[in-house]
C-alpha cells in the first residue's frame, strides 16, 4: 500500500514530517476548538511542572506521562473506544508509579534512540516526495468539524507521520541499526545507574518538549502558522530549547532533593539532648 487516504485527501508515505505538519496546521483551522485548546492548555500545564518540580513530583509525572503514553498509544490501535483506551491509560499510569527508576530510564533510553534515528535519517526525513493533495470543494472548506471527525482527522495525522517514519527507516543500513541499539542500551543503562541526573534531564527535556508543543498547538488555534515559522528558524529555537533542558536540569538538581534524603529527613527526629538544650536556651 503505497499512500494513505482520508476522504478527500491522499498522503503519500514518502511525504515528509515537516510537510505533513504544515498540511495539518493549514486543516486544523476547521477542527472544534476542544481538540486544540484542551490538549494545548494540557501540555503546558504538565510541561511547567515537569521542567520545573518533575524530579520533586516524580511520581505523579511518571504516571500522568505513562498514562498519556498509553491512553495515545490505544487510541491509535483501537481508535475511539473508551474501554481500551482507559484500559491502556491505567496500565501506563500504574507502571511510570511503581517502577520510576526504570521508567525514567525508558524514557531517556526512548529519547536518545528518537535523537539518533532522527540524525541518521535526516536527509530522507528532509528530503522525501512531493505531497499528493486533492482539494476539498470550496463550499465545504470553511465548515468546522465536529470533535469526533476532528479526532479522526489528527489520528489520520498520527498514521501519515508514522509511515514517513517507517518508509525511512527501510532506508537504515545495519550498521546505523547497531548505532541506534547501542545508544538506546547505554543510556538505558546510564539511566538505571545515575538515577538522579537521569531523571533531572528526562523531566526537563519532557517538559521542554511539552510547554513547546503545546505552544504550537495553541498557536494553530488563533489560527497562525507556527509550524512553518519554527522550520524557518530552527536553530534559533533549537538553541532555546537546548536552553531550557539545560536550565531546567540544573535546577532540579539544585533544589528537588533525592527521594533518599527526602526519606531520611523524615524519619531523623530531633535528638532529646538538642531539644533540651534549644529549650534552656530559649528559656534564659
């Protein structure tokens, strides 16, 4: 099967990312407001506190992440079916809870290996074949969809990305493969053994990541183009970005304890002779 279609619209697996991103923000202004304000306001809200408190809150981001990463992850294989959906939700919440050393492993390990396939196929993803688009009629262009076609719509979206994704990873030698492999164990590794800086930087660049989306959704929205603008100025915004993962990391290490001396703290008591002594003190 060589392209994708959705009524009216045919996209080729072989469009590109930065392509298929542009057709969807030119469509997204037909789509119910719910669909962008609801996620957009979602994003940044859970960005601003996983850049900024992720490792002091590390649970409660774990899990909202997990349950974000699975409910997504079900509606794409399932499509609008409430049960599998919140069946996948849970499962993914419940795991980034109980288990938040390896999962802020698995998501420094899932970071890495998207940076090293992203850089290994950047001239295929850069470069692909030209976009095959059939115009909608004029009468019908300006109407606004409802939530369940805008939802369609974007998972529509979620699939073109997915095969452009998959058309160039066909594209890999071995030899990038392995390169791919090993960078996603080491950092796994990396992540199960340095805890603490691990998850200072997967809590920043996840929430850097967030709060930038969610801008740009917003900013689709009020019916701009942010998209478009980023592409023409991506090294600036990757320098901000770059920026505040880095901030964002520094921070956490500075002022969100470990969960170790956090529990420490906790159960270390005032010694009886220092309190005595603090109350002679106070009563002189």
């Amino acid at each position: 099967m060589c392209c994708v279609c959705k009524k009216n619209r045919v996209v080729r697996l072989g469009e590109t990312v930065i392509e298929i991103l542009k057709s969807f923000e030119q469509e997204a202004s037909r789509f119910d407001p719910m669909v962008l304000v609801v996620p957009g306001l979602a994003m940044v809200t859970l960005g601003l506190v996983a850049w900024l408190a992720g490792m002091c809150l590390r649970r409660l981001v774990l899990a909202l992440a997990g349950a974000a990463v699975g409910g997504i992850a079900g509606w794409l294989l399932k499509g609008q079916n409430p049960a599998v959906v919140g069946l996948a939700a849970g499962g993914g919440a419940i795991f980034g809870a109980i288990v938040p050393r390896l999962s802020t492993a698995v998501l420094l390990a899932a970071f890495g290996v998207a940076v090293a396939f992203a850089a290994t196929t950047q001239t295929h993803l850069a470069e692909g074949k030209a976009t095959s688009l059939t115009k909608p009629d004029a009468g019908r262009g300006q109407e606004r969809l409802p939530v369940q076609d805008s939802l369609s719509a974007v998972r529509v979206l979620a699939f073109n990305v997915i095969g452009c994704v998959e058309s160039a990873a066909r594209e890999l030698e071995p030899v990038n493969w392995g390169i791919i492999g090993a960078v996603g164990l080491g950092l796994l590794v990396l992540g199960l053994l340095l805890a603490r800086l691990a998850g200072a930087l997967v809590f920043s660049v996840l929430g850097t990541a967030l709060i930038f989306v969610g801008l740009i959704v917003l900013l689709i929205f009020k019916g701009s183009a942010p998209i478009a603008f980023v592409h023409k100025q991506g090294t600036f915004y990757g320098s901000v970005l770059l920026g505040m993962a880095a901030f964002g990391t520094l921070e956490q290490l500075v002022l969100c304890p470990s969960p170790k001396r956090r529990r420490k703290a906790k159960s270390a008591g005032p010694r009886p002779g220092q309190e005595e002594s603090k109350r002679g003190w106070r009563d002189r």
